[in-house]
C-alpha cells in the first residue's frame, strides 16, 4: 500500500542519521577557522554581488543559505546564543557539531540515540553547575575587569587594532544608561561613519539624528536648549472626509490663505508660549510654518523616526506629544548643546551635553564601509558581553580553560554515572575539549601538545590557566584579563546539547515532493552530501559558498 505520494523520499533508520549528523558537523566545520583570537574571516557573496566579511559565526551562518533542515537546527544555535548574551556564538556551534561527531561514534557502537541523549543532558546540567561553582564575581565597580570583559569579544576581529580605545566606550556607554530597571541595550546607538580610522571612534552622551535643520535660516547650534518632541506635523489639519471649496472671489480665495496661515502661526506660537529652542517634529512642517519658526530663532528638524524621538525623550527628560494644543512647559527636555554637525561628509544633529544621559550613541569611524560594518558587529559583541557581565555579575577565564576543567571533571563523574551513559557523559567531555583544539589549531600550534599541557595544568588544580594563541605558552588566564561572562558558556552548552540530542533522536526524514531532488536527502542514505563544506548537496544555498570558504 502506497501512503505517501511518488514524489516524497524517505530516509530511515541509521541512514537518516548519518544524513542528518553529517549535515550538523558540515555547519560547524565551516565556522570552527573563525574561533579564537588568531581566527580567519570569511567572505561571503551573496547572489547580487554583495560582500561581507566576517568572522562572526552568526553572521556567517545568516548569510550562507542553508537549506538543509538537520544543519538549520546548528544555525539557530548560534541565533539563539546571539539573542541570549551577543557572543559565543562560534563556541556554541562548534561544540554542537563535535558532540554530533562523538555521538556518530557511539552510534555505530550500538549505543542507542535515546541513552546518548539522556547521557549529554546529564553532563550538560553537571557542566553548568560546576562553571558556576567555579565563577569569578565580578561588580559594577570592577571597571578594568568590565574592560577586559569587552577586550577579549573584541578579539580576533575588525575592532582588535583599537580594542584599549573601543573597550572603554563600551563600558562607559553601559554605564551611563543602567538605571533601577536594568540595562536595555537598545539605549545605546551606533552611528556608523566611513572616513577616518577606528580610533576616531568616540562616545556622544546623547543622541545623534541622521538629519539636518529644516531652514537655512534657523540657527546652526543652540547652547542650553529647551527642547520640544512633537510625533505630528506642522502643517494645516486636513479633513477626514474629501471637501471641495469653490472661490467666487479673489478676496474668498485671500480669505482662506490668510486663514491657513493662522492656523500655522498659532501652531508655531504655543511652541514659542512654552518657550521652546528645538523642536523635533516626527512628520512634516509646513514651508510657512518652517518660516516663522526660522524667524523665532528655533531650530526645527523634521520626519524625525520613532526611535530617534523615543532616544530624545530618555535623554533629554522630554515628553512626546501629539498635540500641540496640550503642550507645556513641563513637556520640554533639556540639553547643554543641539547643533548641526559635518560627520564623515554628512550633516547631522548632535544633542548633547545631557544631565544624566539615559540614552548615548556610540561613533564607529573606519576607512570603508566593510570595515564599519565588522566594527559594529564587534561592538554588538561587546555590548552583550558587558551587559551580561553588570546583570549576572559572574564570569570565567577564557583560552580553552572552562573546557579543559569541564572535561576533567565531567571523566570523574562519568564514574558515577551507571550503564552505558557514561559513555555518552564521557563522550561529551571529548567534545568539550574541541575548543582548546581549535584555539591551538587556529594559532598554529601543535593541538596535542597543547592539550596535554592544559590537562597536566588543570590536574594540578589550576582552574583559570588557559592557552596563550600568539605564544603557545599556558598562563593564567584571569591575570592576564582574559575573560567572558558565565552566561556564555552555560548558555552555548545547553543550546548545542538540545540542539544535537534532538537531532540525535531523529530516524526518519520524510521529503513532501517540492523538496525531492536531494534536498534532504534519497533512499542511498544520503550519499550525495559529502561532509565537505562548499560541495553538501542538502545544503543548496551554501555550495554557492565554496570558494569563498
């Protein structure tokens, strides 16, 4: 009895297995050159000729488009990771492929899918609970901790050259818009500009509007400012419903021109009542309205976005309105200087000098827009990691040395684990090691070597010691400022555990007919998707990829 249609394919068994491992080592293959501080960056091309280069695992792994269902579930580890804390992202990929690897093994070994799976969740929760035995306390006040917190994200990427500079703006842009509630880094903006190098870059306590005074008339700058935020327009009220006016008369037809002009003056007025310097205006003003506003001496910008009026509002103390009618004097914010500034080639307002600046924008320069663009990526990194760090007030030393330690640990108390999981928790404890191995492989390094003197030095108790990438040395990786938060390695542990033990528990794959053709896979078990990178067939999007990885 046939039940599924003639176009459908089916993969069974080992053979959907196989299919779907292979598919999750080939995604993390493709980004493991990218870790550590001597990591390589990719190139991607996209079908429009766009470029990005990156060695930012979540940004690689958006832009190559995958297809194949098994290698999505690793990309959304990396999305999640991203959402979560904003780095480890490549970590957590990579970990998630290598337990697919050590899981192939057992597999093949008759170890059952359901008993690797309970056997890696077992480890993962004794992994997170021994990273938090192990954590470093870290507070708000620590601010060269925080710095070299933010350092070590930026490693190994665009902003490396410029880190000391771009550290310190980090932290103090952090800082600056922490309130009781928490951090909502959303407060801090990021203005790119091409021109100049990274250490140009500076921090603006306040907001930065990528727009220009509405009259040539109007003042260029004003010192100690009274500022007005209206989400409206300046412009003469039109009817809800469609109207027709017929003039018999030129003096009718003067009548109501005057009549819209009033209109305008009266609007323009309750702005001067209130004594009002700068308005921000979130839709149009009127070309008579922009005149007596000029002749006020107010500087009007207008078509200013939601997000800007909502960064205006926290920094300067200001009220968004919706009607000028209801405007007061108490609905006004204040700032030491708004001004029309040349940035990069561009004209834009700067509103600074803030009491108590709520909301800041961070100005990344760099001498071409791929090198801005990896910048803010950078920076994006920082922000989460620092931001984790103030809210968590917890972190590890970096180089290898939470996995080195984990995988320690986690041998010992496979003993203690009966039946066959403990081949799954010591399993685990293999793949952990996967990323001193990559870090010493990525510096060029022997990575056997490597490991085994990582191993004798955390025998002997030393938890924080961790692989130097630029001298193959092992030193102590909390001395030397190397650290990240706690949250990002329970985090990259517990996505890439779920995200490969539910591939694991995976033994069919069942294609409707728009996906035959090798997508996902064929009855052979799969045979055209070698675990090579550019060339996997279940992976249409990213063969296109090949070269250039």
């Amino acid at each position: 009895m046939i039940v599924l249609s003639e176009d459908s394919q089916r993969t069974s068994g080992k053979d959907a297995q196989e299919m779907n491992i292979t598919a999750g080592k080939a995604v993390a293959e493709s980004v493991r050159t990218t870790l550590g501080p001597k990591g390589m960056d990719k190139m991607l091309v996209d079908s429009s000729g766009g470029v990005v280069v990156t060695n930012d695992g979540v940004t690689i792994l958006k832009e190559m488009d995958i297809d194949h269902p098994a290698a999505n579930m690793i990309v959304e580890v990396s999305e999640t990771q991203e959402e979560e804390v904003g780095d480890g992202t490549t970590t957590a990929v990579v970990v998630g492929g290598e337990l697919l690897d050590q899981a192939e093994e057992l597999v093949e070994a008759d170890v059952h899918p359901t008993t690797i799976a309970q056997g890696y969740r077992a480890a993962a929760e004794k992994a997170k609970e021994i990273l938090t035995e192990e954590a470093i306390e870290v507070t708000a006040d620590d601010y060269d901790t925080l710095t070299k917190i933010a350092e070590t994200a930026m490693t190994g990427k665009g902003a490396e050259t410029a880190k000391d500079t771009l550290a310190e703006l980090v932290v103090d842009a952090l800082l600056a818009v922490q309130d009781e509630s928490g951090i909502d880094a959303d407060n801090v903006s990021i203005e790119k500009v091409v021109g100049g190098s990274i250490e140009n870059s500076e921090l603006i306590e306040g907001v930065i509007v990528d727009k220009e005074r509405v009259d040539e008339n109007m003042p260029y700058a004003v010192e100690d400012a009274d500022v007005a935020l209206f989400d409206g327009a300046i412009e003469v009220k039109e009817t809800e419903i469609d109207a027709e006016v017929n003039v018999t008369d030129p003096d009718q037809l003067q009548q109501f021109m005057e009549q819209e002009e009033k209109q305008l003056r009266e609007m323009v007025d309750q702005l001067v009542d209130v004594g009002a310097d700068v308005v921000f205006v979130g839709d149009g003003i009127d070309d008579i309205a922009q005149h007596y506003l000029a002749q006020q001496g107010i500087l009007a910008v207008r078509r200013a976005k939601s997000d800007d009026l909502k960064a205006l509002a926290r920094s300067t103390g200001a009220t968004v309105v919706s009607s000028l009618d209801d405007i007061e004097a108490d609905d006004l914010g204040f700032a030491g200087s708004v001004a029309q500034k040349d940035i990069g080639g561009d004209e834009r307002i700067f509103v600074e000098d803030v009491e108590e600046a709520r909301s800041v924008t961070l100005v990344l320069r760099g001498g071409t827009d791929h090198v801005v663009d990896e910048l803010e990526r950078a920076i994006d990194d920082s922000i989460g990691v620092v931001r984790t760090t103030l809210l968590d007030g917890q972190v590890l030393p970096g180089g290898g040395a939470p996995e080195t330690e984990l995988a320690l640990q986690l041998r010992a108390f496979a003993d203690s684990v009966g039946g066959r999981e403990q081949l799954a928790v010591e399993a685990f404890a293999d793949a952990l090691e996967v990323i001193p191995r990559t870090l010493a492989e990525n510096a060029g390094l022997d990575p056997i070597d490597s490991l085994v003197d990582l191993r004798a030095t955390h025998d002997g108790g030393a938890f924080t010691s961790g692989l130097d990438a630029y001298t193959g040395d092992i030193i102590d990786m909390e001395e030397e400022g190397v650290v990240e938060p706690l949250r990002v390695k329970t985090q990259a542990i517990e996505s890439a555990t779920e995200a490969a033990t539910m591939i694991l528990r995976i033994d069919d794959v069942i294609a409707a007919g728009d996906l035959a053709g090798g997508q996902v896979g064929d009855d052979d078990g799969g045979d055209e998707m070698p675990p090579g990178g550019g060339g996997m067939g279940g992976m249409g999007g990213m063969g296109g990829m090949g070269g250039a990885m």
